[in-house]
C-alpha cells in the first residue's frame, strides 16, 4: 500500500508495454521503495544515507533502470530516472529514432503493436512476437483465443519476412486481421528507411509515445 513518502512518479515505454513506476522515500527514516506497475519490487526501510542511487529492472527485456536522489537545498530532494544509463527525456526522444509504435482497436481489442527497428522485434501487447512463436504450439483455433498474447484475440505467431521490390516485409496476422510491417527506403539519408504497418490492406497512423 502506497505511504505519504510518494516521492516520485513516472511512465516509461518500453516495446513489452508502458510501465508506471513509483518512488518512496522517507526523509526521516531513509526509507526507499520501489513499485513497477503497482507491485513492489524494492524496499529498504532504514537507510542512514538519504542520497544516492537505486537501480533494478523494468519490463520483460530487463530494461535497465536508474533512480537517483540528489540533495538541492536544506531538506530538499531531487528525483531523477534514467533509463539504460541515460536521462529519461534522452532515453524517449532516442527510442523514438529506434522503434515504430501503432495503436489500434480491433474487434473491440485495443492492441499496441512495437516494431524495434534495429532488430526488426515486433512486440504485440507486451509479448515478442517472434519468441511467442518459437515457445508456443497451438493445436486449435480455440488455443489460440485463450492465449494472453493478446487478450479475446487470437495471436498468428508465425513471423514471414520477404523481399519485394522496394524494399522488406513482414507479415503476420492479428485475430482474422492479415498484418503486415513494410520497410522501404525513403530516398534520404537523413529520414533513412521509413516502416508502415498495414492491417488488412490499409495503413495505420504511427503514434508518438
């Protein structure tokens, strides 16, 4: 249960979800605890030293995080994150050079759908989906529709990559959706490859997370 030592408070997006992370600290006793998405993953009750940094896990990926405390004046307090070793604006405004995100509803089913580009990773609701379908093996149609890949909606895990003519793409499907990530060269090196995901045929706006 959440105390009035709430100290701090931050969404960070990664490619398996946006996770909400909270910060404790108790000025008088020391005391720091930690919460990623409501459940507590560190607490120290007594710490003689009030500042300093603690570092733990964020996501499925292990996401390296930072909390870092910093006294500013009298017994006042600074609280910072850092993400992977950097500031947490520095770590979104480079995620956003390194990943595509969209978000759509289908059948009633809000999904966000994370391509990293680097790897070429596409993450549905939290789960890779290329590691999904190396571990899973559905024998039904109605496996599927209870898998928590996608809550209601039944997840294709089979990824297929190809060449075409101007440049790659990646299909795979989302329910009785046939999606499908395109990656084409923009013609300038400053805007580099531009990717696009097609569902049914028809583009989806990239959002800005």
């Amino acid at each position: 249960m959440m105390s009035n030592d709430l100290a701090g408070v931050w969404e960070v997006a990664l490619s398996d979800g946006v996770h909400r992370i909270e910060f404790e600290h108790g000025t008088t006793t020391g005391k720091r605890v930690i919460y990623v998405d409501g459940k507590e993953i560190l607490r120290r009750d007594w710490m003689f030293k009030l500042v300093g940094k603690e570092t733990f896990s964020v996501g499925k990926s292990d996401t390296k995080a930072t909390i870092n405390i910093d006294a500013v004046s009298g017994f006042a307090y600074e609280y910072t994150l850092e993400i992977n070793g950097k500031s947490l604006k520095k770590y979104m405004e480079n995620r956003s050079k390194v990943t595509s995100t969209w978000v759509l509803n289908l059948d009633g089913i809000d999904c966000r759908v994370v391509l990293e580009k680097d790897t070429m990773d596409i993450w549905c609701n939290g789960q890779n989906i290329e590691t999904a379908a190396s571990n899973t093996r559905f024998s039904s149609r109605a496996e599927l529709n209870d898998c928590s890949l996608c809550p209601h909606l039944y997840l294709d895990l089979h990824l297929q990559g190809e060449f075409v003519d101007d440049g790659t793409e990646t299909h795979f499907t989302l329910g009785d959706h046939n999606c499908c990530v395109k990656a084409v060269s923009s013609g300038k090196r400053r805007d580099g490859i531009i990717h696009t995901l097609l569902v049914d045929g028809t583009e989806i706006a990239e959002c800005t997370e």
